[in-house]
C-alpha cells in the first residue's frame, strides 16, 4: 500500500492504495464520490471519464498512482454553486439523458471535445469522438444535439 | 386544464435528471452497507459439463475469505430453484418440459458463464484469488449452441427434454391455412433469421443482499425493473422468507431493456448466503464481461414463413414455423416471449384471414433468451415485414402501396391470432410517412448516390405491436404465473403536496415526471410538489413493475383511477367547508368553487381541511386524503406505425449508411412528447444495431461466447446513427379507448419497427431478396461480390 495524493475537485485529497488500484476505484471507492461509474472492464464504454489535468481520461484505464499530484475533476465538480455547467444544463434541456449511467461520462467527454474544437464543433466530429462513450438508451440524438447547444453556451 | 406547461401534452424538462447530471445518482454498486463484504462467482468455463467434484479447502483458508457457497449449500438449506412464470402447452396438450435451473449449479453445468460457486471475502481481490483456488473437477459433455441443429444434437441440454424441445406449440387453424396456400395464385416463401443479441444496459447487473439477525429479516439492493416481482418470487418460489420479511430494493437502474425483469441466481445468492456469515451484507457487481456471458439474451428465432396471396394481390394466409432458442434455462418470462407475443401479432397491421404458426422452443447450453426490447413483437414483425416486402417485389407492386391494399381498415378487428385491434388508421400513417421521407422523390436521390458509387435502397416497416401488458384473465387462460395489473397510491399531505406510490418502476423513462404530469392536470398542483414514489416494497404495498411499454397505459391508468377518488373525497369536504351540496362543487385548475357563488377553495386548503377535520362531521366523511387504485386493463393496447428508411450501401466497402430514418408512430394520446420521441430514438437505434451491427456469436466447437466484450460485440456508437437532420419522428393519433387516458406504449416501438426497415432497404438497393442479420460491411460486400460472379 502507499500514499497517493492529489486535487479532486479543487480539493486535496489523499488515500492508501494497492500499485494496482485504478484511479476510478480510488474515486469510488476510497473516497465515496460515485459520480464517476463504470460499465465495461475493456476501456470501451466511457462511463467513466473523468478530466485528469484538463484532459479528458477514461479513469478504468490509469492508475490511482500515476495521479500523484494531478488535477482530477469528476462529474461532481462541474456545477459551481448552484449553478449547473452549461454542458450538463443543456443534457437536460436537450433530453440527452435517459437512465442516466452513461450521462457522467458523456458530459465530461462532450466538455473535452468542445475545448480541444471549439464552440462550432461539427455534428461529424462530435459524432467521430464520442466512439468511447456507449449510450444504450437515446440512440446518441439527444446528446449529440446537447453537445451542440451545451457547446454554443460554454 | 392544469398550467398548460406542466399538464399532459407538454415536453417539461424532467425532474428526476438534476440528480444524473450531477453525479448524484444512486445505483445499487453506488450503495455501501455497514461491514459489506463482496461477492464473486466462480463460473462454468464449460458449454456442458458434469460437476465430479468442487474443491474449496485451500480457498477457504485465503486472506480475506468469509465464505464460499455452492450447489450442495443450496441444496442442503432448500432454496428452490429459479422458475419460469409461464407454463406453454406443446400443441398436443402436454405441458413445456422444464429443467431444473438452481440458483448455483448442481452436478451440472450447461453454459459458459454458469454459476458454480459464491465466493464472499472481504475485498474483490481476495474473492477473486479465492475463487480462482478453487479446483473444480468436470467431465466435458457434448453441447450444442445453434438452435438450428440443437433437436438432433447429441448433446441433451436437460434430461427431461431428449431431444432437446421444450414445446411445440401452435396457433391458428392450420387447416384453413392450408387450404388457403393450395388456392393461392402467388406463394412468397422465405427462410428467415432472426440474430441473438445481448441487452448490455449500461449499468451492470448488481446486487446487496443482507440478514438482519434481530428482525429475521432480508434486505436485497437489486437492479430490478420490477421489485415486487422478485420479492414475490424469491418468497414463494425460492422459499427464502415470507413477503413481510424480505425487503427488495430496486434504486436508480441504469437501464434495463427486459434484461433486469428476471430473477437470477445472483441476487438469490447474495440475499440467501448473507444469513450464513452472520448477517453481513454482500454485495456483488457484475463485471460487463458476466453481462455478456449471463444476461438473459434476445431473439435467435430461425424461421421459415410463408404468405400466399390471390391474382389480386390480396393476402389470403400465413404459415410461419419457428425454432426459437431458450438457452440452456428457462429465464422469468422465457416462455411467454416467442409464443403469446409472438405469433399472436403475426397478422401485422394487415387483413389476413389465415394464419398458423408452429413454434418449436429449443435448449442450447448457451446463455437464457428472453424478453429483450420488444420481446418476440421484433421477431414477428421482422417476419411479417420481411414476408410483405419480399411478396410486393415479387408481385412488381409497390411495396407501400401492396401494404395499403391489405391494411386493416375498420375496427374493432379480430385477427385469427387472438388479438382484436382496438383502434387505428394505418393508412394515415403511411401517407404521413410518404410525405415526410419525400418517398415520391427516392429515384432523383437514388441516382444522387450513384453519382457518389452509392447504391442506394428504401425500406419499410409498417408494424403493429400489443402492449400495455396486460389483461389478468386473459393471460392467467394463456399460461401466466402472475397478474399484469398495476397499482397506484395517491397519497396528499396537509399542505397540500402530493406523493404517488406506484408498483411502476422507472430506469430512464422519465416516470418522476410523466406521472407528476397527469398529477398536475388532474390536480391543478405543480410538478415540484409531486414526488412519484417507487422500487421498493416497504413502501410501495405491490405492483408488476415496468416493462412491456405498460407503465403508460397501465401504471398510469391506476394513478388515474386513485386520482379519481382522490377528486371525489376532496370534493365532498369543500362542500362540508363551503356549507355547500356537493353537487354543485366544481373542481377545476386546482379550485374548487360552489357553482352560482364566489364561493372558492384551493386544493392545498381542502387537503389541509381534510386532515384538521375542523369543519366537516368525521363520522361522515373520513378524515385524510389518501386512496388507493389498482388497475386491470380490459385489453392489450395496439402502438403502430409506419418506418421508412433509406440506406446508401458503399459499394467498395459494402459499409451501410443510414442515409434517412423517418418514423411516424400512432401512440394515442402522449403525455409528453420529448420523453416519448427519446423513446422512440432509442429503441430505434437498438434496432438499427441488430440490422447493422450487434450480434451474439457462440463457437460451435468450444461452446465459449466469440462475443464476449464491447470490442468483439458492436454496440451502436453516436456515429452509426443517422445524422439529426435525416432522422424524422411524426405522429398520428388514434386514441386507445381502452384507458381513460388514451394511451398506447412507446417504449419498445423503435427496437420493433427498425430491423425490417433497415433490411428492407439494403435488399432493395442490392437488388438481393434476403441478407443476414448484422448486415455488417463484410457480409454486404460478399452478398455483392457473389452477384458480381452469378451476373458473369
């Protein structure tokens, strides 16, 4: 077991872990944030993305060591006071949610893909880059036309 | 009418997503329970095998280890075995020959993935290196995996069907139906595939089961779209402890699709071996990879089906036989799904006075099939619109217009496969369909597309599927274990606040807000003052739970029935209040007023009236305001539609576009259209992902799943589907008039109606009469290729 330490959500956080233990385990399981889920054990699905230093990161696939020292944003740290993001206001204005699994994941994909395409990201691309993340519910209409406003707006 | 932006017909944002898109959601693996321990099942690596021996001693002795639990420890404390709720009868009268399914295998196993033993540790990692201790002893059996071949395999799946049969089950008047094919001037015959796919909701499959020693009593946390039904079972059947001592909690469900209505072995498991680690909770996570391999899968039907029509181009009969594959169980429902909601809908939306159909239900030692998406309507329709499609090319008709002209036209309408057709207008469909997919301009686009080395197809599906599920009578005569009413409470606080109790369980259609919505018509009281109230059976008394798209016209329909009384107790108190006849209470927009005065109360002040009990006589009227409903509904309910789609097949490749998707469903009267078209997009991309990609694949040889994870299995991905602009939703609206809202299902609409449209239109731009099911790239370029060499 070791220490590892890092920021989750603007906090500093800390916990002993395994060499092995995957840094979504740390969130869940360490540290009780159960925002961030996991639905596959190959790195396919993406309900686990989580931001680790600003960059979009599917958390089943580092490890909680390889974090020491990183800024890991999840789920739970993007509303600001009360004040939704404007990725997850416009997932819920758009029904880009049904049973709500894949969301965490979805919304933390879409808001990597707007930062690194810009506010006009195309329907094509959005499409393109949203491959890591399976949603089994809305048929990916709804989140694509999310990703379009939320982008708009953010 | 309530505030117009909350009532029924409105697209309100739903209450329940503030909580997903936050992280706040509480799934089951989300739940902790003082001193947990984990669970992890040791799984058959065999397709068919005898258990000779299970040694645990070296993975008992293991760091961490609290518990392992096999067949014989099941056994021993008899809990009863997993059961299948309907009984089919073979066409000779003799009843379905059933297995025995224990909770953990006993002497045998019959499919990859079946469970062997119960590991409980204190971590996963510990229940794992146990597990993996374990030396299992086994002699390999032959097994069988294609439904096709499984009646004359060597392999015998169970003892009690040798040749491997479940039921022969039939339906119609097979003589009358012959007759009709031996006078029919045009026979369109086809063999016909129907490809297994696996349900892969997003959230896995988990459990918590846990004993309280000081009560005698069970708690299991479940990912279940149906509590009740699994306390029920696992009360009755498994024998674990009587209703009022087991508790069954179903939290957020992160998708089910049918595969989370079952009772598996699992959850019986966890919630049964608790008591013997001394009431320490365990909990299990199924990994996607025991998703894979042990979910309940959909479909493999292997059909041949027949249409004979007159020189008019009327369709005079059908003749349909199925294999259809049941795995190596029988799961829940298992039986139900390809006999009573298959060939009951055979006769699609069309005229057809001859219909039989033979259904031969088959083991295989590969996972349990049972209801998924639409459950044994895809199969039908797929059938029936395959069958019609292929009759109109053949004939030279056109196909929509070979459709209208055998359309059922006037209702009620008996079909000679049980069911009566309520209400509809098929025809109004299809000419909304035409318009909206630009149907009369297809040969301007169709040569665009060559233009591009494009081949471009268009393909329907005009389906009609029975929901609202359904009739208690009427199924208890056709073979059902239970009941398919549904419950509601409507339970007013003082203030004037509104809790509804529902048997109904919600994992992502949106109930927290469609049914605040019909509380907030009916009552006049806003949405955020509704909380819907479900999956647990400490506080909701009863109820069958969600599936079958029957939450709207069934769950509702007794939400309705409660608020009906509701109305009528809070009417006679305004009255006592107002020192008014009830009579000329009138009760509109959340107002109560005596008719021919000003006169007024609000609906908070007659709830509060209600529970102060001040100013009307209690001996008379009951103090509070609570009632209760349940609601047996008098019919299925009949969602049709028509879909059109539009396919641009790469011609180098042989990848599949969907260039358009147009989709006009009849789903009666909708209570709000933004869940309703969500719906409607996400079934059809299920059903687009059977047509193109998803398909379950198990060795012949080894009997092990080829299919097994997210990079062997093709889930559909945002770029499958056709862009926003080319995917068109419509409605028509006959009201059902079999519920007083008016209301059909639309869950499954999509998953139903998709399939044949996709197919339908990549035959038609081969130019080919059948391709198989995914009709992935490399079996559309072979499916050209080997035109390319016949046409040399």
């Amino acid at each position: 077991m070791s220490v590892v330490k890092m920021k989750l959500n603007g906090k500093a956080v800390n916990g002993d872990v395994e060499a092995r233990t995957l840094l979504v385990d740390f969130i869940r399981q360490n540290l009780g944030m159960t925002g961030t889920h996991v639905g596959c054990d190959t790195s396919q699905c993406g309900a686990c993305v989580v931001h680790v230093n600003g960059k979009a990161i599917k958390s089943c696939t580092i490890l909680a060591v390889a974090c020491e020292s990183a800024d890991v944003t999840t789920v739970e740290g993007l509303a600001k006071g009360g004040d939704l993001h404007a990725m997850q206001a416009a997932f819920k204005e758009h029904h880009g949610l049904q049973c709500g699994f894949c969301t965490p994941g979805m919304i933390m994909s879409a808001i990597d893909i707007v930062k690194r395409n810009g506010k006009n990201v195309s329907e094509d691309v959005i499409r393109r880059e949203l491959s890591g993340n399976i949603c089994r519910c809305t048929g990916y209409h709804n989140i694509v036309k999310a990703v379009q406003a939320g982008a708009a707006n953010m | 009418m309530a505030d117009t932006k909350t009532g029924i017909g409105a697209s309100v944002r739903r209450k329940e997503d503030l909580r997903f898109i936050t992280g706040k959601g509480n799934y089951t693996d989300d739940i902790n329970l003082k001193d947990q321990t984990v669970g992890y099942f040791l799984r058959s690596p065999h397709a068919h095998a005898k258990i000779k021996s299970i040694n645990t001693a070296k993975a008992r002795k293991m760091d961490g280890v609290v518990g392992i639990f096999t067949g014989e420890d099941v056994a021993k404390d008899k809990l009863g075995g997993l059961i299948c709720g309907w009984m089919i009868h073979s066409k000779d009268g003799s009843p379905m020959k059933a297995g025995p399914h224990p909770v953990l295998a006993l002497d045998k196993v019959r499919f990859v993935g079946d469970q062997v033993a119960l590991v409980v540790a204190e971590t996963k990692e510990q229940a794992r290196a146990a597990a993996q201790a374990i030396v299992v002893s086994y002699d390999v059996l032959p097994h069988v995996v294609d439904v096709a071949k499984a009646m004359k395999s060597k392999a015998n799946v169970h003892d009690v069907a040798p040749d491997n049969r479940v039921f022969n089950w039939s339906l119609g008047n097979e003589a009358d139906t012959n007759a009709a094919f031996a006078k029919a001037a045009h026979v369109t015959s086809m063999d016909i595939v129907n490809n297994r796919l696996i349900p892969n909701a997003m959230e896995p499959r988990a459990a918590i089961g846990s004993y309280d020693t000081g009560t005698e009593s069970y708690t299991l946390y479940t990912t279940s779209q149906n509590p009740h039904v699994a306390r029920l079972v696992i009360s009755a059947f498994h024998g674990l402890a009587p209703e009022h001592k087991l508790r069954v909690i179903a939290p957020d469900v992160g998708g089910g699709f049918g595969s989370k209505i079952f009772i598996y072995g699992e959850e019986v498991a966890c919630v049964w071996a608790s008591k013997f680690i001394g009431g320490r909770p365990i909990k299990w996570t199924g990994e996607r990879s025991e998703s894979f391999l042990c979910d309940a899968h959909g479909r493999d039907h292997v059909t041949k089906a027949e249409l004979a029509m007159d020189a008019n181009g009327k369709i005079t009969g059908m003749r349909v036989h199925t294999k259809a594959a049941m795995g190596a169980y029988l799961s829940t429902f298992s039986a139900a799904v390809p006999t009573y909601l298959y060939g009951t809908l055979l006769s699609g939306q069309y005229n057809i006075p001859n219909i039989y159909v033979e259904v031969d239900a088959i083991y295989t030692n590969t996972a349990p099939v049972d209801a998924y998406r639409g459950a044994g309507r895809p199969e039908a329709t797929y059938v029936v619109e395959r069958l019609v499609e292929t009759a109109a090319r053949e004939l030279k008709m056109d196909p929509a217009e070979f459709r209208r002209k055998n359309f059922v036209t006037s209702f009620p309408h008996q079909t000679p496969v049980i069911m009566m057709y309520d209400a509809g207008d098929y025809g109004a469909a299809l000419d909304k369909a035409l318009d909206m997919s630009d149907y009369k301009n297809f040969a301007s686009r169709k040569a665009e597309s060559a233009k591009n080395g494009k081949l471009r197809g268009v393909g329907f599906s005009a389906y009609i599927e029975a929901c609202g599920i359904a009739p208690s009578a009427a199924v208890g005569s056709l073979g059902a274990g239970v009941g398919l009413w549904e419950s509601a409470e409507v339970r007013v606080n003082p203030i004037g606040t509104v809790e509804i109790l529902t048997g109904s369980h919600s994992h992502g259609q949106g109930h927290e807000t469609t049914f605040a919505q019909l509380v907030s018509e009916r009552l006049g009281v806003d949405i955020n003052n509704v909380l819907i109230v479900h999956g647990d059976t400490d506080k909701v008394q009863m109820g069958m739970g969600t599936y079958g798209s029957r939450s709207g016209a069934v769950g509702m329909t007794a939400i309705s029935k409660a608020l009906d009384k509701i109305e009528a107790k809070a009417k006679k108190i305004a009255a006592a209040v107002m020192e008014s006849s009830v009579n000329d209470v009138e009760f509109k927009d959340g107002t109560f007023t005596i008719k021919g005065t000003d006169k007024k109360m609000g609906f908070g002040e007659v709830a509060l009236a209600s529970y102060l009990g001040h100013k009307f006589n209690t001996s008379e009227i009951e103090l509070g305001l609570k009632e209760s409903a349940f609601h047996d509904p008098s019919n299925f309910v009949f969602p049709a539609g028509v879909h059109i789609c539009e396919v641009e097949v790469d011609v180098d490749t042989g990848l599949t576009k969907i260039a358009s998707y147009t989709a006009v469903d009849d789903f009666g009267n909708l209570i709000n259209p933004m869940i309703v078209e969500g719906q409607v997009q996400g079934g059809v991309a299920q059903g687009i992902g059977q047509a193109l990609l998803e398909g379950a694949v198990y060795d012949e040889d080894s009997g092990q799943l080829l299919t097994g994870s997210f990079m062997d299995y093709n889930m559909p991905r945002a770029a499958n589907m056709p862009h926003i602009e080319n995917f068109q939703l419509g409605f028509t609206c006959t009201p059902c008039p079999s519920n007083p809202l008016g209301m059909k299902g639309c869950g499954e609409a999509g998953a139903i109606a998709a399939p044949p449209a996709v197919i339908n239109a990549i035959t038609h731009a081969l130019g080919v009469r059948d391709i198989a099911m995914p009709a992935t790239p490399l079996t559309v370029w072979t499916a050209m290729q080997s035109m390319k060499i016949a046409a040399e």
